[in-house]
C-alpha cells in the first residue's frame, strides 16, 4: 500500500506577520505573530489573549511563581494587516511573475 501523508493546510496568517483580532476578548488589538499551531490552527499573537500560568515551585525558582503570557488564538479572528496601508484586508493567492503562488490584498490588489 502507498503511505499517505497528510497535507499541511495552507493558512493566510504566517509566523512574523502583523496581524489584527477581530474577535474575542482581545478584539481591536493587534500585534506580530510570533508562532502559528498548524494542527490546531491557532496563532500566538504578541501582547493578545494574555492568560495567567501558575508554575510550581523547582530548583531556580523555589517560591513558585505567577506568570503573564500569550495565549493561542484561532486563525479565523484573525486579520493580516497589509504592510504597505496599515489597514486590515483579506487575502488571496495567485501566481506572481515568477510562477509562484504569492499572498495578495484584496483591498489594494498588490502582492505581500
């Protein structure tokens, strides 16, 4: 039998993009994407959805401590801002002049 790989989805967010939420506690901030969870299809978004995670006590830290930092976020509240407007668009992919498929704003029709 022929061994089958699952097909990573393609998603419109990438790791260093700047992004905006536009859904959920955290709705209006924006902030650069410092990872994307491709099999959970989530983003974690610099200064966005900040949770709270007790750790336990060990050898460096023998009090324990509180600690703030950011949760994941799905890819569906999330907008790309285009680098060249600063405004919040929805993207596309289509073939650039090199015959590579390119993310481009809908808003302004120009490859990002």
């Amino acid at each position: 039998m022929e061994n089958k790989k699952k097909m990573q989805p393609k998603f419109h967010i990438r790791k260093g993009d700047t992004v905006k939420v536009i859904a959920g506690n955290s709705k209006g901030k924006t902030g650069k994407v410092t990872s994307v969870l491709v099999s959970k299809e989530r983003a974690i978004v610099e200064g966005a959805n900040m949770i709270t995670k007790h750790l336990k006590p060990n050898a460096q830290n023998p009090q324990g401590s509180i600690e703030k930092r950011e949760g994941s976020i799905h890819i569906s509240n999330l907008m790309l801002i285009d680098p060249a407007t600063g405004e919040a668009t929805r993207t596309g992919r289509r073939l650039n002049d090199n015959n590579k498929l390119q993310r481009f704003s809908k808003k302004t029709d120009k490859f990002i």
